[in-house]
C-alpha cells in the first residue's frame, strides 16, 4: 500500500499509507483543517555499476585497437612532413 503525503491549511503536513481505491483524506488529525494531497516526484535509484558510465561513457579502445591506431598516427604524421618540404622546393 503506497504512503501519501497531505498538507492542511494551516502548514501541518502528514502521511498516511492507503489503498489505491481508498478516498482521500479530506481533514487534518490535528487541527480538523481541510487537507490537500500533496505530489512530490518519485526517487530515481540506480543500482548496479553505474547508469552513466555503462550506457553514456565512451567506450575505452581495447588494447590491440590502441596500438594499431598510433601506428597509423606515426605514419599519417610522417606523411605531409614529406609533402610540405617538397612544396618549399617549389
């Protein structure tokens, strides 16, 4: 059974657990005050290893991947160093 919150007119808040197709409270046990359920966002709880860094992270290399990227790297930097020595020649 799911625990609602009310507040009343003059700034007494309660809970009280009900049924979904129960009535709701219509007075204060305080003061006999009219009451008004009050709507509050429901808690977000993550378990497990983590929401952002199993589904937004970016994604590491693997090993392999890693050192074939630099070599392509050292090749691609080694290439225009040729290409701009032979526009100076020019």
């Amino acid at each position: 059974m799911p625990i609602y919150e009310y507040a009343c007119e003059a700034g007494h808040d309660f809970e009280v657990r009900q049924g979904f197709h129960d009535d709701p409270v219509s007075e204060c046990p305080r003061c006999r005050r009219p009451s008004r359920r009050v709507y509050r966002p429901a808690p977000v709880i993550y378990k497990g290893s983590g929401f952002y860094t199993t589904d937004y992270a970016r994604k590491q290399p693997s090993a392999g991947a890693n050192s074939g990227a630099s070599s392509s790297s050292s090749s691609s930097s080694s290439s225009p160093a040729p290409s701009s020595s032979s526009s100076d020649d020019d």
